[in-house]
C-alpha cells in the first residue's frame, strides 16, 4: 500500500490504512515504513498519535506489527560524526516500546552495508542516478535482502519463551555504571534491587530469567527465588517509583518489554507506566549500591542493560579418597583406586576423588597416601591442609565460554574468558580451617598482554590484583598463585578481567594452606615508591621477608607482619631513597615473570642500587610458578634455574648504570638443632656468592648474619622476632613482627656498612 510522498497522517487520511484494516486478519504482518515526508508535513507528537493509532488497530485484527526506521541518504556515508538515525526513529523506539511491537533499524543496518563496502563512493550504484534519496535496482534489491534478515530475527524472537539469541538465565549489566543488577539479601518478596560491582552468580541473587507473557511482555524472575518477580512499586506510573521483588501478583507492576539497541543492550520499559518509563539506576549513579528505580525515557544508558550470559556452578561436593561415595575411607576404596590406576581411562569423577594429595592427578602417591591413612585412621594430611583442585569447567562464569579447543588442560574442558572488561569466573572453594591459602591457578595466556584480573572473597569490600603474564601459546599452561585469606567450609573466590582483553583461560584452581601472609589489597596497577631524581635510590626485589605492608595487609595477617624492607630507610641518612618493590610469595622467577623487575628498570638510574634477595619461594619444588631451582652452574645456567634468573636481575642493573648488591635469603626460627641456628637454604646461599664473585657485585649474606646473631641473643629472644611470637597459637617462624623486621634491617644495614661501596657511607 506504500505511496511515493506520503506521510503517515497522510496514508491514513487517504484511506490507504483502510484496506489494511479491512482485510487484514489474524496471521498476517502489517510493516510501518513511513517517516521521510513527515518532517515536512508533520511533526513528532502527531507522527506518534498517528502511528500509535495504526498499531493499535491492526493490533486489534490479530496482525504482527513491525515498524521501521527508513534507510538513510546516500550523503550520510559522508558525515562526520557518522548519524545515528533519522525521520522520528526515536519516536518509532518508543511506540515499540509502549506497544510492545519489534523495532526493525533498518537504517543502521543500510549504513552499516555501506560503510562495509567502502563508504560513499561503493554505495553510488547503489542509488538512484543523481538522486541522494531514492534507491537504484541494485539499492532496493539489497534492502529487501536486508529487510528480510530483520524480519527473520524478530520473528524468532516473537516465536520463542525467552528473548532470542539471550541466554535463559542472565545478568542484567547496566549501559551507563557497567554494574549489575542484585538483590539486597535473600531473594524473597519485599527485598529491594541494587547495582553492584560484584555479582553473586553462585547465590543466584544477580542472575535472571525472563519469561514470555504474551503480547510481547516478559516476567523476569529472580533465579535464586522462582516465587519472586522484578516488580514496579504498587504498579505506580510516576518517576523514581521503586523496582524491587515481590511474589505473583498478576498485575502489570510485573510485566515488561524489552526493546534492543543498537549497542547490543535493551531498554526495559514498564507496563505500568504503559510504556513511558524504562527500569534504570537513581541518577544515572556509577555508585556501587545505587538503587533502581522506574523513570521517564530520556535516552541516558543509565536506561540500558546488557542481558550477560553466565553459567552455574556444576561442581559437585566431593569427599576426597571416598571413591564408593559410602562415606567412609577404606579398603574398598582402596581397591578402586588401584582399579582406576591401572584403566586406561579412568572416569573424571574417579579422578577428582582419588586425587588424594591435590596437585590435579590421581597416580601411585595418592594410592599410598590413602594406604597410609587406612592403616593409621589420621587424616588425609594433604586434604586437611585444604590442597583441594577445583576445576573451571565446573565453576559458575560470566561472558565465558567452555572448551576443549587447545590442548594441555586437565579435565574435559577450560574456561575461555571473553575478551572484555566484564568478563568473569567465580569459584566455589572449600576448605578445612581458616587461614590464608595459597591459591594456584593454571593458566594459558596465548596473548602478548597482561591479562590482569582482580580477585575477590566472599565478596569483601577489597580485592587483589593478580598478573597473567602471556604464557607463550594458548597451548601452554602455567600455574600463577596468590595467598588469600578463607574461611572454613564454603567460599567464593571471583575473579573479575581488569582489561579489554579479558582474563586467560583458566584450567584449575588448587588450594593449600600456607604460612605466607596476604599481598596488599588492590590500589592502584602495581603501586610503588617513585625513585628520587635528586638523589640515589636503593631498589628492593624480594619476597614477603622483605615486603613492606601496609595497615589493611597487616589486619589481614592477624598481627604486625613487617619486612626488612619497610626500615632499611631508617638506617640511611637522607641523601639516598628507598624503593621496595618486594612482595609475598615471589621468587626470583616469578618476580621477574610478572613483570616486576622490568617495571624497577624502567626506573632505575645511573648511580642508583638494586637489592635482590630470594630463595624461600624458588625451593617451592610443588608450585611451578615458584620454582626455580640452583643448576650449579653461573657461568652458562640452565634457563629456570635460580642462577638464570638471578642474573637477569645483576645484568638488567649493570646495564643501566646501577650497582646490584645481592641478599642472601633471611633465616627462620625453625632453624634450630641441637641448641643452636644453623644457615639454610645453603645451596641458594652458595650459588648467591658465586655469581657475585662472577659479576663482581656486592653481596650481603643475611644468612649468616642472622645466624650469628640469633644464637647471640639466644633462642627465646629470636623466637620474639617472629610472628609466632604476636599471634595467639602462632606458628609462623619465617616472617617477622615490627620488632624483628628492624633488628633484621639493622643488619642488612650493617651489611651495606661493611662493603665499601659509595652507599657504605650513607648507614648512620
């Protein structure tokens, strides 16, 4: 029925719309393409009357209704900025919708061909000769193209239970705060909903579904409560009415439409305004805790959500060394273990269960294990304390996809975080006892970025940063650890991408608890002391001996933690500056894999110094990304060795001018026999001197100086050094209170004293 200069007033006045309505019966599609001439004969608010009118009215016969935004001007390829739509589309968006009919932008979709092809020049033959409006054959034949494929998507969308192409059950992500829907509490009717930077997906209070109503309306129901609807407050038309939870009322507070945007988002209008207002975040806030609320539509993305797809956890509650599931450890289970270890291809339930030991395999030391502990009826020693695989492929994610695509991973698949900055996993860890584990990930990272992710627990208000440096391939995995602080039984550790890339693919996630204290929470990327232009810095790289932690690392510890590293500077006069760099759980490896040592010479100057002390970390033999053992040999060592990657830190310094001055690792309590401290780590002590009898640089040995000074002082007052010595029932002897960390400084500086280098004069 479509004529050459009409416009919607027009049609209908002329008696055009009247065949339609006439004739049209239920089944059949009534598409409004009209607009172009209206903004020379009409205007907006009589363009929506009029087309509104029209739907209704085919509504009534039982026809589908789709409206259209027209094509644009062939002049449009050249405008700068490109034009995001024209002839009343936003009023068309609305009347969609209001009414709840599909929105069909083909004027997007035309421009988007355009620009596809080469812009304004490709698109010439595409209209008419010397006409910037009208479509030539070849220009209209592509429309219909183009046309029909946005009619096929919004058919499926009309002929499905669920928006199509969304998932079932998803987060709702605001356009504007980038922040998620969440319920205040339980999930039950009268809780309120607000914006959080941390969706709970395990507990399901961020995750929704959406539900065909009829006549283009949908339900969404909380997926922590199938009871619970997301419902407009006293289905109230007026601004700032609250949206919350409450049970099935049947009434139109609970009844909404969902209009897509070209971004990929939707705006949620709701039927109790009958359609005039969207679901949206109080004052377009970007504040974590921001309430939602129904409001007017005034195009802001605080109006916009993203439908992010996730999946629940599949993890199932396993008992470890229980293979009949009787809930006993025994005999029984002992021969299926043996069975399982002489099958080729052992199931991956029985895999997980029989990995007794928790380093993600099931072999002949998990067999012993579980022999041992049938004779002994002691518990499994590795699984009480907390080494547990927890598997990505069983846990809950967001914008992730599982795989098997690159091989190397564990279990029958991985987890493929999207490439985005919303990306990401959440998993569920369980654990004997509280206190701080180290968290070990096996990763593959095939980019050539840092795909940092920051790490979150039982969602606390802080949160760490963790590097995934690239491993080289998507083919090669490689573990990354960090130490966190769990409770006993269930906790959920997020972890959420922090770049456009997205996080890595994640294999596994194993527990063990361990006496290292807990990294600083998250500040700022890899916050550091900026060197002095002014005067010379003394760099630090080391591990959590040597750390400096602040107040909110130290609460995490339960007590005074302090490194060395921390009151080097009180020792110095104030013509040299600090800057310590070390932090918990690096060894030389893995200090220099993350990037750390690069980041201290991007900085390092001529005249500057760079103290290197490691060890403890490296003889990590069980937790790769540590482990860096001594090759014995300085001269040409074994890349990954301890004298390989130590020589990376003398070379990178000497080459900017700056003066290494090795440390021998510190000395722990433990290292007691027989009424007396005796040296340890003496093999990474030993190839410590030999490369700086190689290099020529100075070096400390902290080593032996602890024990020298330790048994002067006796054991009872080495003990009062440590931590063990603040904490009620404290056991860790390796890292030391406010006390011992300046004793241990007072050392180091007397080190730096005796060595007769230009610094040497700077020790008060």
């Amino acid at each position: 029925m479509a004529t050459s200069g009409q416009y919607a007033k027009g049609f209908v006045n002329g008696g055009q719309f009247d065949a339609i309505e006439t004739y049209g019966k239920t089944g059949d599609i009534y598409i409004i393409s009209i607009g172009i001439n209206d903004t020379n004969y009409s205007n907006a608010e009589e363009y929506t009357a009029v087309v509104t009118d029209m739907v209704q009215r085919a509504k009534k016969k039982g026809m589908d209704v789709y409206l259209v935004k027209q094509q644009g001007r062939h002049g449009d390829l050249n405008r700068n900025p490109v034009l995001g739509g024209r002839w009343f589309g936003g009023q068309l968006d609305a009347i969609g919708a209001a009414e709840s009919v599909p929105v069909l932008d083909l004027f997007t979709v035309w421009q988007d061909f355009g620009f596809s092809i080469g812009g304004y020049d490709a698109m010439t033959e595409y209209y008419a000769a010397d006409d910037d409006l009208h479509q030539s054959l070849k220009g209209s034949t592509k429309l219909a193209q183009l046309m029909a494929e946005l009619l096929k998507t919004a058919s499926a969308a009309e002929a499905g239970t669920n928006l199509a192409g969304e998932p079932e059950v998803f987060l709702l992500r605001n356009g504007s705060s980038g922040q998620y829907m969440t319920v205040d509490g339980d999930a039950v009717s009268g809780a309120n909903v607000f914006q959080t930077d941390t969706p709970d997906i395990t507990g399901k209070t961020s995750l929704w579904t959406a539900v065909a109503d009829g006549n283009g309306y949908y339900r969404i129901i909380s997926a922590a409560n199938a009871d619970v609807y997301l419902d407009v407050a006293g289905a109230k038309a007026t601004d700032g009415t609250n949206v919350g939870l409450w049970q099935d009322s049947g009434s139109d507070a609970q009844l909404f439409t969902f209009a897509k945007q070209t971004d990929g988002s939707y705006i949620i209008s709701t039927k109790a305004s009958a359609g005039k207002s969207a679901v949206e975040v109080k004052d377009a806030s970007i504040t974590k805790g921001e309430n939602i609320q129904q409001w007017g539509k005034n195009g802001h993305a605080c109006q916009t959500w993203f439908l992010d797809w996730t999946d629940a956890s599949t993890a199932e509650d396993l008992t470890i060394g229980d293979l009949n599931g009787d809930g006993e450890i025994d005999v029984f289970d002992q021969a299926l273990l043996k069975r399982a270890l002489t099958a080729q291809d052992p199931s991956e339930n029985t895999r997980k269960v029989a990995d007794v030991n928790g380093d993600a395999s099931a072999d002949v030391t998990d067999l012993q294990l579980m022999s041992s502990y049938i004779l002994a009826k002691d518990s499994l020693p590795a699984y009480s304390a907390g080494a547990r695989v927890f598997y990505a492929g069983e846990q809950a994610s967001a914008r992730g996809y599982y795989e098997d695509t690159n091989a190397g991973f564990t279990m029958s698949r991985y987890l493929n975080l999207d490439n985005n900055l919303y990306s990401f996993a959440a998993f569920s860890v369980n654990v004997p006892k509280a206190g701080n584990y180290l968290c070990t990930m096996r990763v593959a990272n095939g980019s050539t970025s840092n795909r940092q992710m920051k790490v979150q627990v039982n969602d606390r208000a802080d949160y760490w940063a963790q590097d995934f440096l690239t491993t080289g391939a998507w083919t090669t995995w490689e573990e990354r650890g960090i130490v966190l602080p769990l409770e006993a039984g269930k906790n959920i550790i997020r972890l959420f991408s922090m770049t456009a890339d997205g996080g890595p693919n994640i294999d596994y996630l194993r527990t063990e608890l361990t006496d290292e204290p807990v990294p600083d929470i998250y500040v700022a990327p890899d916050p550091i002391t900026p060197a002095v232009s002014n005067k010379p810095t003394v760099y630090i790289a080391g591990d959590s001996t040597v750390q400096t932690y602040n107040d909110r690392a130290r609460e995490q510890a339960g007590g005074p933690i302090q490194g060395w590293g921390a009151f080097l500077a009180d020792y110095l006069t104030d013509n040299v500056a600090v800057a310590n760099h070390a932090i918990a759980g690096r060894s030389s490896k893995s200090f220099y894999d993350q990037g750390r040592l690069q980041t201290i010479l991007d900085s390092i100057q001529e005249g500057d110094y760079l103290m290197v002390q490691f060890a403890i970390n490296d003889a990590a033999s069980t937790y790769a990304e540590r482990y860096a053992p001594v090759c014995g040999n300085v001269n040409s060592p074994t890349e990954g060795s301890y004298e390989w990657y130590m020589t990376q830190y003398i070379k990178g310094a000497q080459e900017k001018g700056a003066t290494p001055i090795l440390v021998t690792t510190t000395l722990s309590a433990k290292s007691y026999s027989n009424g007396k401290f005796v040296s340890s780590y003496t093999n990474y002590c030993d190839a410590c001197k030999q490369l700086a009898a190689k290099y020529s640089c100075p070096i400390i040995d902290l080593n032996t100086l602890m024990v020298n000074h330790y048994n002067s002082v006796g054991y009872d007052k080495a003990y009062s050094y440590h931590m063990a010595a603040v904490i009620e029932g404290g056991t860790d002897l390796t890292h030391f209170n406010d006390d011992g960390a300046k004793v241990i400084a007072g050392l180091v500086a007397g080190g730096i004293k005796s060595l007769n280098i230009a610094l040497s004069a700077e020790v008060k």
